[in-house]
C-alpha cells in the first residue's frame, strides 16, 4: 500500500510542484499529507485472480522441440 500512497504523493504534489528549498519540499508534503489523511479512505481491491489462473490453466502445451534437452544432450539431439 505503500507504493499507491507514494504514487498519489508523485501525481498530487511533485510532478506539477515548484519548490524552492529542501525545507520547502517538507513543508508541502506535510501539508499534503495532513490534507489527503482527512479525506483518506480505504483502497478497494478490484483484482481477481481466478481469471488470471484460468487463462494460466487452459494457455498451448509448449511444442516438444521447445523443450530442455536431457543431462548430456545438445539440442540437436533433442529434437
């Protein structure tokens, strides 16, 4: 959740941003933080992971040829 709370922070405040100084930065994401914590609300997860696996499930065998050779064998041999 992290990485989403940094995200909102790079688009809402340093993309478009000028500052000035280092104290500058750290006065405006304070600021920010105490503004976007007022009106905070919990992320909802939209992911589902059974099509994903589904897909996963029914994706083409690989081709033999495709295949790791046997300890030993070239992939010449293999084929």
């Amino acid at each position: 959740m992290a990485e989403l709370w940094f995200s909102v922070l790079a688009r809402g405040l340093l993309r478009r941003g000028e500052l000035t100084s280092r104290a500058d930065l750290t006065d405006k994401i304070t600021r920010f933080t105490i503004r976007y914590n007022k009106t905070a609300r919990p992320w909802t997860w939209t992911y589902d992971a059974r099509a994903d696996h589904a897909r996963y499930r029914h994706r083409p065998r690989a081709a033999a040829a495709t295949t790791e050779p046997a300890p030993g064998q070239t992939l010449e041999q293999a084929a």
